[in-house]
C-alpha cells in the first residue's frame, strides 16, 4: 500500500518529511521518570501519524503536530501530558497548570459516573 508524503512545516520556514522518531524524541523527553516504554511511545507516534493523515492534509506545522501529541499523550501518561503541555501550550504561570490540573480532575469525575 502506497502513502502520500507527510511533511512537516518547521518554524524557520524549513520544510522536512515527518519522522515518527522525531516525535518518539520529543515525547520522550516529557515521560523521563514515567513508567512509559519504548513500545507505547512507538504506538503514540502511530497513532500521531495516523490522526494526522485523517486530515488529508500533506503538510503540518510543527505547532500543530505538538498539539496533535497531546490527546494521545494525555491518555498514555497525565504527568508527561502536563509536562508536554506546558510547552506547546505555553503556560506563564502556576494558573495555567491549574487549569489543566482542574480540567483533567474534571474528565475523570465524569468518567467515574
């Protein structure tokens, strides 16, 4: 089965091929100290990928593929997602944490009912 190509737009403008091993870095560098493997972020990068092709679109902006790692990092491993999050979210301060702190309690109250 043939793919179309999958590139991602950098900030400086450079234009580069996706790499799941890209992807596998930069989240691995959130779950240092979590009892993530190797395997699962092997798995989030696939699913990244996948998600991202939905789109249809051939190009994405390295913004946007961060923010696309989040949903899948979040259900991997909360600590790594906030840690992830502070990033490509750009929290200034200890409210913005609280906030997604607040939201996650939130998601798991009503998962609970």
């Amino acid at each position: 089965m043939e793919t179309a190509s999958l590139n991602v737009i950098k900030r400086s403008g450079v234009i580069e091929p996706f790499s799941r091993e890209k992807v596998i870095s930069g989240v691995r560098k959130a779950c240092q100290g979590r009892p993530v493997t190797e395997a699962d972020l092997a798995v989030l990068a696939q699913a990244v990928e996948e998600a991202v092709r939905q789109t249809g679109s051939s190009q994405i902006d390295t913004n946007d593929l961060g923010l696309a790692i989040l949903e899948p990092l979040r259900t991997l491993d909360e600590v790594a997602y906030l840690r992830f999050a502070s990033v490509y979210q750009a929290f200034d301060s200890l409210e913005d944490f609280e906030s997604s702190i607040a939201q996650l309690r939130a998601d798991h109250a009503a998962a609970s009912e």
